[in-house]
C-alpha cells in the first residue's frame, strides 16, 4: 500500500536544491554598461550606485544616488539625425537600447532576479545571466511597459536553468518613457552548491534521470512520405535567388548555407553584405564569427559590432584581415 502521507512528488530539481544553500546577494560590482545620465569622473546617477543594497526603496523620484540612463522616450530615433537600421530585417522584434551588466559574489542555480525600479520604471526588457567563461543565457524577456509613476520591485518570471550564474546582465528599452528611469538595487536569489561535485552533477545533467522519460506521442512530427519532389527554387536564376535572400536575417542566411550547395554559394554572394550589424548577436560574436564573415565581407560598407566584448574576445589581426 501507498503511503497517504508522502505528499506530492518532488522534481529533481526540487531534491538537488533542497540540498544546497539558498542564498540572497545584492550586486558586489558593475562590470560594463552602455549609457550612464552624468560624466564618468562623476558618482551621481552612476551605474556604481547599483553595488549593495537598495538605500531609496520603496521611495519614488529623481535621486542622484540611483543609477540613471541617458534616454528616453522615441523622440531621438525620430530625430533627423537618426541613422536608419544596417539590416532592417536583422531588427530584433523587441529592440534594446541600452544595457548594464552586474556581477555577485558567489554563482547560485538562480531562482529570482529583483529589479528595484525607483523612477519611470517599465524599461526592462530583458534579463541575460552568466558565469564567466561560459556562455550567457537568457533568462527573461518581455516588452516594455508603461508603469504607473510608483516604484516597483521587478522579478518576472525566469527560466530555470542547471548553470550557475554570477553576472547578470539586464537590457533596457525606454522608448515608452516620458522621462529618465532609474534603478536603485539588483538582488540575485538562487541555491548554492555545498560541494564542487554536487555542482558538477547538476550542470552536466546526471540528475535528469530522476524525473523519467516521458513522450507524448501528439507532440511528435509527423513524418512525410511520398510527393513529386520537385525544387522549385532549383529552377531560379541565381540572381534571384540572391535578391530573395536579401530579405533575410544573418541567422535565416546562415541556415540557408546548410541545405545545399547551391544555396551554401549563394549565401557567399558579396552583395548580402554590404550592410552588417552584430549587435543582435552580441554574445555570440567572437574571433570565429568574425572569421566566418571575413569570405564574405568583401565589399562591406557599413559594420555595427556595438555591444560585442571585442577587447576580451576579438585581436587585431582579425581586423587586419
């Protein structure tokens, strides 16, 4: 017989973390960021304010002790002097203006991230985390919102992921703002490992087994039999094949080079990329990447590589070359 008392069945992730050391940590440093309101000789609206616990929430208003961006609002974008997308169809869908990056003392398997807004919030638009050396993760993201004019302790919803995190990096979006935002706090919350081989075990997914296989059959593709097999594409003419491909993002093209060798050899067509922008693909873009576009990048006009960690990832020859 079943026992009555035994209560729900635990996740596995319930059962490593049950074992580990929960912890709450406020950010220790800011590592980078790309806007700040005042000069960089100056601690007032610095994003150096975000270090340490919140010291104006739940208080509402302009405070030089907050860490404060530059923009707001649409009005610079409509500007004359806006300079129009590289690629507009390489435009991410929620686009991000601005961003900080923050890092905590200890790496956790992260259960929350808590946001204290303290003036015009709503600018949030995306939640990335990392340890260093590994690759960032998203782990929220969301449309920007208009706010009432109160402070607010954001902490959506985030992806559980089996890695351990100790930078955060956290996107902005300020085109709904009517006036400068500006963050007091950022508090990362999650388990802690008790020994390295308790990390390990769960970053390599070895617990994994404790949860089962499971398949559901009406979740499956079916497979396809049968058809004419005929390529329409096969029978264009390579320049309209290149023409059609123009409309493409850098991802959509670089699937496109996988499916055949017609197609790997139109992707190389120089006129694809006269107009580049990596800053989509800013935590994947390194010396590999760059090496890859090199072939390609014969006739380029115009490069975007704002955002990516060129100092820490990228050397000179490979702009030499």
């Amino acid at each position: 017989m079943s026992n009555l008392n035994e209560g729900p069945k635990k996740s596995s992730l319930e059962l490593i973390y049950s074992g580990m050391i929960f912890l709450e940590q406020f950010v220790e440093n800011v590592t980078s960021y790309s806007s700040r309101y005042n000069s960089i000789s100056s601690i007032l609206y610095a994003p150096e304010n975000l270090t340490g616990k919140p010291s104006k929430y739940p208080n509402y208003g302009d405070d030089p002790n907050s860490y404060t961006l530059r923009s707001y609002g649409s009005w610079w974008n409509q500007s004359e002097a806006a300079q129009p997308a590289y690629m507009p169809q390489d435009v991410d869908p929620i686009p991000s203006e601005d961003f900080v990056t923050v890092r905590f003392k200890h790496g956790v398997f992260p259960e929350s991230v808590c946001i204290y807004e303290t003036y015009n919030p709503g600018a949030v638009v995306r939640i990335w985390g990392h340890k260093m050396g590994n690759p960032w993760v998203l782990l929220w993201q969301g449309a920007p919102q208009l706010c009432l004019p109160s402070s607010r302790r954001f902490s959506p919803p985030i992806r559980q992921v089996k890695e351990l995190i100790n930078e955060i990096r956290i996107e902005f979006n300020q085109s709904m703002l009517s006036y400068y935002t500006s963050l007091d706090a950022v508090l990362l919350t999650g388990y802690q490992p008790k020994s390295l081989l308790q990390g390990e075990l769960l970053q390599k997914g070895l617990f994994d087994c404790l949860d089962g296989c499971e398949c559901d059959v009406n979740k499956c593709t079916p497979i396809h039999s049968g058809g004419d097999g005929l390529d329409l594409f096969a029978s264009l003419p390579f320049e309209v094949m290149v023409h059609i491909f123009q409309y493409l993002d850098l991802k959509s093209l670089c699937r496109c080079a996988q499916v055949n060798k017609r197609w790997h050899s139109i992707t190389f067509d120089p006129t694809l990329y006269r107009e580049i922008s990596l800053k989509r693909y800013w935590n994947r873009v390194d010396e590999i990447v760059m090496k890859h576009f090199i072939t390609k990048c014969r006739n380029v006009k115009k490069l975007d590589i704002s955002w990516c960690d060129i100092e820490k990832q990228i050397t000179e020859p490979v702009f030499m070359e």
